[in-house]
C-alpha cells in the first residue's frame, strides 16, 4: 500500500481531463519520482535533508519531462522515510499499482462517458475564425500568465471560444433575423429586364435584389457586384458607359436578371437568432441574407449594415 497512489485515484477519476491526470504524468512522475527517492535515501544519510532534496529534485525533473504530477512529490518523500530498498520499491509496488490504476481509470471512465486519457492538443484548424481571438493570442496569453495551469491549454482555448459564443449572444439577447430584417423587401422575377433591375436598385438605393418565382420562392440574388462583373471591362470606356452598354442590352449580351443572378443564394429563417448570422457575413463572404417564412416565402433582408447597427443598439443599451 501506498499512501500516494490515493491521491492519484483522486486526479485520475475525479479530474480525468486535467493534465496532470493523464497517463504518462501518473506514471511517469510517480515512478520517477520514486527513483529520485530511492537515489536521495542512498547518498544523503539524514532523513530530513534527504527528503527535502527528494522532494525538490523530483519537481525539478517532472516540470521538463512533462509529467508533472502532484502525489510524485509524497512518493519521492515515502520512498526516503521507508528506509527500505528504494529500486525494488519503484518496481513494485509502485509501477506495479500505478499501471493497474491506469487500467482501471480508463475502463471507468469509459464505462461513465468521459474520454481518458483526455485529449491536450486541438486539431489543427485550416484557418483562423475572422474577428474572434486565434491559437497564437491564448499561447501569447498563456506566456505572460507564467504559470502552470491544471486545464489543458486545448480545453482553454474551447472554454474561452464557449465564453465568447455566450457573451456575444448575451449581448445580441434574444433578437430573431424577424426583429431586424428589412420588410417588406424588393425584389424581382427572373425574366425581368437587367434595366429594370438596375433602374430599381438606383432608385430605391439598395445594392441587391432577391430573385423570386411565382410563389415567392428565392431562387437567387442579383447585386450591384454583379453588374460591375459582367460590364465589358476590356473596353476604354468609362464604368458608367459600360454598365449603360449592359443594361440597354447589346448583342450577346445577357437581356434578363436570370442570367446575371448567384445562384443557389444564403437564405435564413425568420424565426432563427440574428447571431446565426455573423459567420455567414464575417467568413461566408455575403453582405445580403434574404429572410424567408417557414413556407419559403420571400418575407425580408438582412444586410451587414443591419447586424452591425442592431449589435452596436444592444451594446449601447447595456
């Protein structure tokens, strides 16, 4: 029996995912630690002197090695105070019960749902989320922090990304894509004529029109982008008299809103939070979510403009 290896059941089936519970530290920092003992007990023949530098020594080398665990610190210390033979000592029985431990805690924490040994790393992510803090700010963190942390750094990084995610829709409150959306909206069937298209967006000052069927249903999106990259670029002409050249039609080219329109185009619901929609502005790249009912109808747009305004009324407003 020893005494440790009870404070090592504590970690490794009470707090599975904490670093300092995983494999290699509970066997390593033990077993380690138990030889540090084992050599302190043999050169230095006061207890008190040799237990101290046992103890000093195994921090010393589990902190590098990376298997710093606490109850590594006790069986440093137990090894020197049994007076006994601290080799056979590190052989059984503490590697011989540190495995067994290890056995045990995977199977029960596999039996109660919880993943052991616990993952330390995130994969890797093919890029950084626009607007939101990244990999290298939480170990930029973590480096002035200078200290040892018993949460590994990726279940940090999860913890604060949740954190974010929370905070933001605390502050966003319980607005629906309805409360902020613009209604009713403009929009167009697929054989209407790019100048009417065109002459309506001038006039109503909008930079996008939903492209609808009969029923209302979107089937696309037509913006100002869209003229501008189909105009005849190649030509010397000024913008204004290409677009003109567009939208009055010329021989082979496109005549109707349905040849220029992007399609299949971002839709949300009505009823879904406005929050739902800041990845599809900060990473899809669109700048106008059309809005429809839980029938598909046409109903509304959302536009940048319109999510940045509402979050900046509900900052203000708190």
């Amino acid at each position: 029996m020893v005494a440790s290896l009870g404070a090592s059941a504590v970690l490794v089936f009470g707090m599975p995912s904490s670093p300092l519970a995983q494999p290699w530290p509970v066997l390593g920092g033990s077993t380690l630690s138990a030889l540090v003992g084992a050599v302190c007990s043999a050169l230095i023949s006061d207890k008190a002197l040799a237990g101290a530098v046992a103890v000093g020594l195994a921090i010393a080398l589990m902190v590098p090695l990376r298997c710093l665990h606490p109850p590594g610190g006790a069986m440093a210390l137990y090894v020197v105070l049994t007076s006994g033979d601290g080799w056979h000592l590190a052989a059984f029985p503490v590697l011989f019960n540190v495995v067994l431990l290890l056995i045990a805690a995977v199977v029960y924490n596999g039996l109660t749902g919880r993943r052991y040994p616990h993952p330390q790393r995130l994969a890797p992510k093919a890029a950084a989320s626009q607007g939101g803090f990244t990999a290298s700010d939480v170990d930029a963190a973590l480096a002035h922090y200078n200290q040892v942390l018993d949460v590994s750094r990726a279940d940090l990084e999860g913890l604060l990304h949740l954190a974010g995610r929370a905070a933001f829709q605390r502050t966003l409150g319980e607005l629906r894509c309805a409360d902020i959306m613009s209604s009713p909206p403009y929009a167009v069937e697929a054989g209407v004529s790019l100048k009417e298209a065109w002459a309506l967006m001038r006039l109503q000052q909008i930079k996008a029109l939903p492209v609808v069927d009969a029923q209302r249903h979107v089937i696309g999106i037509v913006t100002v982008a869209d003229f501008m990259r189909l105009a005849n670029l190649d030509t010397h002409e000024g913008l204004g008299q290409r677009l003109r050249t567009l939208v009055m039609g010329r021989g082979g080219q496109p005549q109707a809103v349905g040849e220029i329109m992007s399609h299949p185009v971002q839709v949300a619901r009505a009823g879904q939070h406005a929050m739902d929609l800041v990845p599809l502005f900060s990473q899809g790249g669109h700048h106008h979510i059309p809005i429809v009912d839980d029938v598909d109808h046409l109903v509304g747009i959302i536009t940048q403009t319109d999510l940045v305004r509402t979050l900046a009324s509900a900052v203000q407003a708190r």
